[in-house]
C-alpha cells in the first residue's frame, strides 16, 4: 500500500477523473478524509443513508496501473474494518439521454394487438390501470403540476439545485407510462428522481445517491425506468451493485437499450444483468434506425415517433422502456407480491414472438404485449398452469364426470388386486 503512494503524487499533470465509493452496509468515517487530501485527492462529497454511505472524490489519474492504486487507496480509506465485499469503488461516469424529439397514439394502440393493422383502440380491461403501484422514474425530474399526471407525480430526490424539469424528457417519458392521455398505467404514481440536468447530462454519483434514497423511502410495488446511457461504454461496478440493491428489495429496473445501432451488451446501464433492456421498433414492426439489439436486449416495444405529452412527437428507446414499466405496473397491480423474477417471466412470456421482421440474429424477437387481465384475478390468472393442470384447476362437468370414474375404476382394481394376493 506504502508503495501506491508515491505513484498517486506524480499524476499531478495528468487528466483529471472523479470517482466513487459505496459502503453499502454502513458509514464511511469522517476520519477517512485527511488521509485523503494528504495523497492529493479531492474529497467532493460524503453523504449519508439510513444503511450506506458514499464518498465522491477526484484525482488526476487516466494510466490503468495508476487506477488500480488508486481504488486501493480509496477503499483502504473507506473500509475501518468494514467487510470488503460492502466497499466498491468504480469511475463517476457520466450519463446522457437516449432520445430525440421530432392524435392517435399508434405506440399506444400497438401494444394491446398481437398483430398489424392498428384497431385504433388501447384497451387492458376494466380498471386495469396501474392504481397501487409506484413507478420510479431516474431521469430530468418531472413536471409535476402538468395536468397530464393527474396529481399523481411527485419528486423524491434531486442532484441539482432545483428539482423542475427543465429538459422535457422526464416528463415526456412518464407521460408514457402514467399519463392520463399517452400513458399505459394511467392511475399508477411516479416519483421523479432528478440525475440529468437541462442539457440531458449528469453523472453515476448523482444517479448512486437517487437510488439511495429510493432504498431508504422505498414504496412497494414499484418499478423503476432508466432512460439515459453512460458516455463510457464500460461496467460500473458501484451503479450494478446498486441496482442489484433495488432488484433484491423487489424493484424492477427497465433500461431503455440505447440508439447506438449496435450490439445492447455494450452499452450500459441496459448491458447488466439484472435489468430488463428495452429496445425499439417502428409502425411497421421494423426494428429502429437507431436502436440496440442481441442478446443483453431483453423486448422491443414501439419508439420510433411516439406521441407524448401534448402530442409531442419523440423517438429513442428512452420512449420504449416506460411503455415495459407501465404494462409491468398493470400486472403488479393485480399481484403485488410478485418478484422481480416473476414479473419479468410474465413479461417475456406474454411477448409477441418473431413480430420484429429485420432484428438482427442472434437477438430475442420479443415485442411487447399488453394482455387484456380481468381487475381482481388472483397469481393464477397471471401466471398460467400447464394446460394437463388447467384442466383439472378449472373443471367442467364433464371433467367431473372423467374424474370420478377413474376414482371407481382404481379403488375397484385396487380391491381385486388385493383378493387375489390373499
């Protein structure tokens, strides 16, 4: 450790990177900063949560060999005896938007259909509607007064002096999850946490500590829509682990796919794991100009010139992955209890398969499908039995009939079979 000292202390007329560390189960020390600022690094932030805390920081390194002793040094200064496997530290990436923007909603009346043409209608069933189920959206904030959200939005976190929407993404993309007009879970709430500024930019720090704070005020059930990717196309150890925080306390986070053109397990958020990556097609059921595909790509749904809040027109996977969010907010209304394994399983199930006409291969063909659910069905009716099950969970008098008569035949066999043994 002695020896990674002197190395940090020559990068002074190198590139400048901030950085981050998580103790995800406990306090980073206030006795961890002068040992900090005595190497040359910059502590620009601590802050504190009911179970973790974080640490931002910047130094002058780009070289790998000085990154590694770097993250040495950092950890060392943050752990006091905690258990390595708590402290994480990766690069303060930035973000930005996957989106652009450019009345019948054709995205909208899509989604409930197997198969083209439009029939100029949406329709889930009565009061299927997302009523119950939080959605959390990690984005520019939102417009919370705009009558599109019915009084149902509010703001949880910034990472910016004001919490006001002052991009228009955020409040684009809700309004297709929630929006009394464009959205598909018309009565769900959304709370807005604010990570990108006007210009659609922000950084994982600010992202980190908006799931903080989603972790300790948390509201279930929920979902959560990531519309942004980060600049540098490379894993982040401390936004995956924080993820994996909200999917282990039954969260789901869907992430749009990015508009790269390229392979989705590039491009992250969308590329980990434990997400649902978005992508995107068109009114022909053609994948997007501009969308991601392959296999870190788990369903497609409509992006490309999506109308949203007062009838803007938009395109991005950005406007896809709220669509996934709403239509699994409408289940989770019906199963609150569902996990997040669960939800998804019934989301790719219900997908339209091999819709999709020029997805690359090597890529799941799965768009999404809203299927009609009757409010008030129990996980049964979610989740489907096999059909030699059904059979017998839902039996006619017919079956009855079938049934019986086999419980004759067997006990009359059985006591045959044991006169002959006597």
């Amino acid at each position: 450790m002695r020896n990674a000292f002197p190395l940090l202390m020559l990068l002074l007329a190198t590139a400048s990177a901030e950085w981050i560390c998580l103790i995800k189960n406990g306090r980073i020390q206030d006795s961890a900063l002068p040992n900090l600022l005595v190497q040359g690094i910059v502590v620009k932030s601590l802050q504190h949560y009911t179970s973790s805390s974080m640490i931002t920081v910047d130094s002058t390194t780009q070289n790998p060999l000085e990154e590694q002793a770097l993250v040495r040094l950092v950890k060392a200064s943050c752990s006091k005896h905690r258990n390595d496997a708590d402290i994480l530290v990766a690069r303060n990436s930035k973000i930005r938007l996957s989106s652009s923007s450019s009345s019948s909603a054709w995205d909208l009346d899509r989604i409930d259909q197997r198969s083209l043409p439009l029939d100029q209608s949406f329709t889930l069933g009565n009061g299927v509607d997302g009523r119950g189920v939080t959605i959390y959206s990690v984005d520019t904030g939102i417009l919370v007064g705009d009558p599109e959200f019915g009084g149902r939005a509010s703001t949880l976190y910034s990472a910016f002096s004001s919490t006001v929407d002052d991009n228009g993404h955020g409040s684009a993309t809700a309004a297709l999850a929630m929006g009394v007009t464009y959205g598909a879970a018309k009565q769900a709430r959304l709370v807005a946490l604010k990570v990108l500024d006007h210009t659609g930019h922000g950084d994982v720090a600010g992202v980190v500590a908006g799931f903080q704070h989603v972790l300790d005020h948390l509201t279930l059930p929920a979902v959560m829509v990531l519309s942004w990717q980060l600049t540098e196309g490379y894993y982040n150890t401390v936004l995956n682990a924080t993820i994996q925080q909200l999917v282990d306390r039954n969260v789901t986070v869907y992430a749009s796919a990015g508009n790269n053109k390229k392979d989705g397990c590039e491009t992250y958020p969308a590329a980990f794991n434990n997400v649902v990556s978005v992508g995107g097609t068109d009114e022909n059921d053609r994948l997007s100009s501009f969308s991601n595909y392959g296999l870190c790509v788990d369903l497609y749904a409509p992006a490309t010139n999506v109308t949203s809040l007062h009838g803007t027109r938009y395109s991005g996977t950005s406007f896809a992955a709220p669509r996934v969010a709403a239509i699994a907010a409408t289940v989770l209304q019906q199963n609150p209890k569902l996990s997040s394994d669960e939800l998804v399983t019934i989301l790719t199930r219900d997908a339209t398969v091999n819709a999709i006409k020029n997805l690359p291969s090597g890529s799941y063909n799965r768009l999404l499908y809203a299927r009609p659910r009757a409010f008030g069905g129990s996980r049964l009716d979610t989740l489907q039995p096999s059909a030699s099950l059904a059979f017998f969970l839902s039996p006619s008098p017919f079956c009855v009939v079938v049934f019986f008569f086999f419980l004759f035949f067997f006990f009359s066999s059985s006591a045959t079979a044991t006169g002959v043994l006597m």
